[in-house]
C-alpha cells in the first residue's frame, strides 16, 4: 500500500489536515505573534512603498560618487523641503476647502432634495418625475446615503491618522536602514535556498524585486499625473472643493479600478449640489482623465509589466478587502504579483526536472 501513489498522497492530505486541526486548537499560542505582525504590518508596508519610490534616487546619487548614507540624509531633507513648500503653498487653500466642507455637510441633504425639486420642475423632465415618484425617493435615498459614506469616511480617515500617528514616526528610522541596508537581503535570502536552486533563487527575488520597483514607482506616477488632471479640469468648470476633491482622488486611486468609482463619488455629489450640468460636467472630466490614464500613459510608462486580467484584479481587490479590510486591498495585487511569480518559476523548475528524467530514463533504455 505504501508503494501507491494514491495511498502515499491520501496519508500526505490527511496529515495536513490533521496538523490544521490541532493548529486550530492551540491558537492561542500564536496570538503574540499575530499581535506583533499586526503591529509591524502598517509601517513595514509603508517603509516598503517608500524604499521602492525613493531606492531609485539613492542609486542616482551613488553612482554620483555620493556616499550611500549622505545620499539618503540628502533626499530626507529634500522631503522635507517638498513638506514646507507644500504646507505654505498649498496646505492654506486645502485647509479652507476642508472646513468650508465640513461646515457645509449638514445643509447637503438639503441642497440636493432642492436641486431634485427643480429638476421635477422643469418641464421636459417633469413627466417622467410625475410617472415614477418613487425613482425621486430612490435617488434622494442614495444620495443621502454617498453624502453620509463621504462624511464617515473624513472622519474615519483623520481618526486613523490620528490612530497610526506614533507609528509613522517610527517610518523615518525603519526606511533609512531598509535604504542603506536593503541590498543585503537578497544574498541573505538566497543563501536559505537549497544549493542547487539557488540561481533559480536568485532570479526569482531579481523579479520580484523589479516587479514591486516598476509597480509601485509607476503607480505613484500615474496617481500623480491624474490628480493634477483632475484639479485641472475642475477648475475650468467652477467646480467647488477642487483642490480637496484632486488630493482625495489620488490615494483613492490606488485602489484598482474601483478606487476610480469611489473618488468619482464626491465629485457628482459635490457637482450635483451645485447644478446638474456641473454633475455631468464633472463626469466627463474624471472620464477623459481616466481614459488618458489608461490607454495613453499607462501603456507607455506600465508596458507590459503589469501583466493582471481586469477579472482578476476585480477579484483580488474582493478577496484583499474581505480578510484584511483597507490594507488587504492595496496590497491584494502586490501580493499576487509575488505569488505568480514564485509559482511559475516553481512550476518551470519541476517542469524542467521531469524532462531531465525522462532524457535519463530514454538514454538508459538505449
């Protein structure tokens, strides 16, 4: 029986199974450990992100013949230069949007059930109004629904800054050791592998390391651009809030395709309170600027290095959000990234491994 595969690969299911049921019953043990990965979990991703926007700046420099250490002291100091100029240029508008926001957000309920009111009123619209009262209640209902998600969503985003505060203070010192440092994890990590797959090793951390580099330098980019897009364009058609509307546009944005729908809610809502024609107006901009987004730049500056399905980034951003919320769905498609990394050069190892037996088993028969 131990000579059957079957049997052999029954006992290997069963013993696995086994190991997760007893797992389960002395979880308990493992709660420190979970507690100190949830607690280093926000900035390690956070110096990660960093480390891969600002490594490329560190090997300009050194190859500038500057000191590594002195290289990242100096693109420190330029953060914090990029920090001032931003709170005295653009910080004082941003600020006055925000409060002129929050100070308005009890009177939006009103100003739309009034924009719906004059809709009803007109006379080309009026019909259609009159045949389905309900649709108005419906849409009154939604709206009020996207103006208290919005709201929620302010107060939630400042309380979690307020929350990770003492976190991301710790951010400056784990990215200047991850900086200076981080070219010797590979080695290190390759060293781990077996010797005989160790050059599959060390092109596997090659590729992933370039995939999380171009992923993460070239989103930022994007983001960027279509942010000032966004800005751009909402102030060429009057659009309040313009400045505040762009900026919550771009971390939105990081979140894959349905990032695009939850930054264009504010906007329309914003649109709407101010006339209809401003909703659609504002529409059409989020609309050009994404369609410069992704059929200009992103196949110039991505190329093929993202190559994901539409399908299964949908799914991946699903799956992310459900197990680990906000966190699980940024970094639901890195994660994918490394895995299919990792599983196809596994499968091309084994693959190839096969073939050398079977090379073996045909000269022996010869």
């Amino acid at each position: 029986m131990l000579q059957s595969k079957y049997f052999r690969t029954s006992l290997a299911i069963i013993a696995f199974l086994t190991i997760l049921y007893l797992g389960s019953k002395v979880i308990f043990l493992f709660n420190p450990l979970i507690n100190i990965f949830n607690l280093l979990l926000v900035p390690m991703m956070l110096s990660g992100f960093f480390y891969y926007l600002l490594r490329p700046l560190v090997k300009f420099l050194e190859r500038k013949k500057v000191n590594r250490a002195l290289a990242i002291l100096l693109i420190y100091l330029a953060i914090v230069g990029i920090f001032v100029l931003f709170w005295m240029l653009v910080w004082p508008t941003l600020r006055e949007q925000i409060q002129n926001f929050i100070n308005n957000t009890p009177y939006l309920v009103q100003d739309i059930q009034s924009q719906i009111t004059r809709l009803q009123n007109e006379p080309a619209l009026s019909r259609f109004f009159q045949q389905d009262v309900e649709l108005t209640s419906k849409i009154t209902e939604y709206l009020n629904r996207a103006i208290t998600w919005v709201t929620n969503s302010m107060t939630n985003l400042i309380g979690v800054v307020s929350s990770i505060f003492v976190v991301i203070a710790t951010l400056p010192i784990i990215l200047y050791y991850m900086l200076k440092d981080g070219h010797k994890l590979n080695p290190i990590l390759v060293g781990i592998v077996p010797r005989k797959f160790r050059k599959e090793g060390h092109d596997t951390l090659k590729e992933i390391d370039s995939a999380l580099s171009g992923f993460i330098v070239t989103r930022v980019l994007l983001n960027v651009i279509l942010g000032v897009m966004l800005y751009i364009g909402f102030l060429l058609i009057g659009l309040p809030y313009a400045l505040l509307l762009a900026v919550i546009s771009i971390p939105l944005n990081f979140i894959p395709y349905v990032g695009s729908l939850l930054a264009a809610v504010p906007v329309v809502i914003v649109g709407f309170i101010e006339s209809p024609t401003m909703a659609i107006w504002s529409v059409v901009i989020i609309i050009v600027a994404q369609q410069i987004q992704d059929n200009v730049l992103s196949p110039v500056i991505y190329g093929k290095s993202l190559d994901v399905h539409p399908l299964t980034t949908v799914l991946l951003v699903l799956i992310g959000g459900d197990f680990y919320g906000i966190i699980g769905v940024l970094i639901a498609l890195p994660v994918y990234m490394i895995l299919k990394i990792i599983v196809l050069k596994v499968y091309n190892i084994i693959v190839a491994e096969r073939g050398e037996d079977i090379r073996t088993l045909e000269d022996e028969q010869m």
